[in-house]
C-alpha cells in the first residue's frame, strides 16, 4: 500500500520538478553509455600493449572512476527516489511556502545524492583493491566464481535481516520521517535529503556490490539492478518480492561457490 500511494500520477504543477529529476537521471544513463563504449575502444587498445592493463593506479584514474560511479549511481537511485522527493516537496511547499519549497527541493535531492557520492568514493577504493588483486578484468568483470558467489550470497542473506527491512520498510513510507523529523531551514532540507539518502543506502548497499558481479559498466546487468530497487522500494509486494530475490541470490552464490 505504501508503493501503491507512493506511485501515484503527478499533477501538473509537480510535471516540471519530476521531469527535472527524471532528466538528470536520463542524462546519467546516456553518460553511462557513452563511458562504456568508451570503455570498450580503450580494451582493444589494452590488448594491443598487454604492459597497460597492470599499470598502477593515478590520481585521475581515480577521479575518473569516482565519476563514472557517482554518475551511475545518480542513474540507478534516482528514478526510485522521485516519488519520495517528490512527496518532500509537496510539505515544503506547505511549510515554508511558494517559491523557498524550490530551493529546499534541490537541497534535499542534493543530500539524498551525497549519500550516494560517498558510497561511490567506498566503491573506487574497492574497485581498486580487487583489481590489484586480480579479482576483477580490466572491464570490471569479476575473474572468480568464488568471489562472485560470495557477494550473491552475502546479499541474498542480508535481503532477510532486520536491519535491510527496518531501512526498506522507510524507504518505502517516507512520510513518517518528513512528518516527525521535520528540519527546517535550508541546513535543514539537505539533511533530511541526507537521512533519506542513508536509507537508501541501507536497503540498497548490497545489491549495488552485485554491481562487480557480472560488470559494473554492464549496461544490462545495471539496468536490471535499476529495475529490482525500483519494483522492490515502489511496487506493493515489493518487500516480499525482496525476500524471494533473496533466496534466489543465495542458491545462485552457492552454485557458483561449490
């Protein structure tokens, strides 16, 4: 019931603050796009001087990946969270009127979002560890059935404890922290953006890992990832499909595993 409300139609003063989102997301998903194809061309050169694909991490290959993770996960949260963003900027609205409730919009959204950044920072640092540790190719492919198995199965166990589904059962009905946790001012919206980002994080950190599964510039295998947090943050039976994927996850780990 909670998805259910929160998947209503938007009216049509709240058309042009969505699509807003929807486009940055757009625009994430066609940079995403373009980085893999670049991805693609920069292997073929790889293979051609075998000697680059060891060569040590630098400072803007770093950067370069920190922003390819930031702008994937900008891609792959928003169009979940639009509906509670959105429900954030009906009550400022009310709170504090016309015109301030645009300003506190795109500073909740922009909490919410750093959430994301610093877990994107975390993702570099490992990325970077696994590869040194030839655990994943140079397209960013886990090498090890073991190492695969293991993520699946880790997620899959973390889809059924209390802890994912405190943080998802939330996520799923933000009303009840804009209602008792109210801060106002504009320090105020880019915190609440925070606390809703955190969240988010907890229902959603373990399935972003899978990510090193099968390759985190998979276009495919991100887009479904994309389509499970959106059904299962947004969609009625969403918890309950959770704990089936999880279940699901952890037999596929445990093939792979033995």
């Amino acid at each position: 019931m909670a998805g259910s409300r929160l998947m209503r139609m938007p009216r049509a003063h709240e058309l042009a603050p969505l699509a807003g989102l929807l486009g940055v997301a757009a625009l994430s998903w066609a940079y995403l796009g373009f980085d893999a194809a670049r991805m693609a061309d920069d292997m073929a050169i790889m293979k051609a001087t075998p000697m680059a694909m060891n060569s040590p991490w630098s400072a803007a290959s770093l950067t370069v990946a920190f922003l390819m993770w930031t702008v994937m996960m900008v891609g792959m949260m928003l169009p979940s969270a639009a509906p509670a963003i959105m429900l954030y900027r009906a009550m400022a609205k009310k709170r504090v009127g016309e015109g301030r409730h645009r300003l506190a919009f795109w500073l909740f959204t922009a909490g919410y979002l750093a959430v994301w950044t610093g877990f994107s920072a975390l993702a570099v640092l490992m990325q970077a560890g696994l590869q040194s540790a030839t655990l994943l190719s140079p397209m960013l492919v886990s090498k090890s059935g073991v190492f695969s198995g293991v993520l699946l199965v880790a997620a899959g166990i973390y889809q059924w404890l209390p802890f994912k589904d405190a943080c998802l059962s939330k996520c799923r009905s933000p009303m009840s922290l804009f209602l008792f946790h109210w801060r106002p001012g504009r320090a105020g919206a880019f915190l609440m953006g925070l606390e809703h980002g955190a969240l988010c994080l907890g229902c959603c950190w373990a399935l972003m890992l899978l990510l090193f599964t099968a390759g985190v510039m998979n276009l495919i295998w991100v887009g479904l990832i994309t389509a499970y947090v959106f059904v299962e943050k947004l969609l009625p039976a969403g918890d309950v499909i959770g704990r089936i994927a999880g279940v699901v996850m952890a037999v596929a780990g445990l093939s792979l595993i033995f």
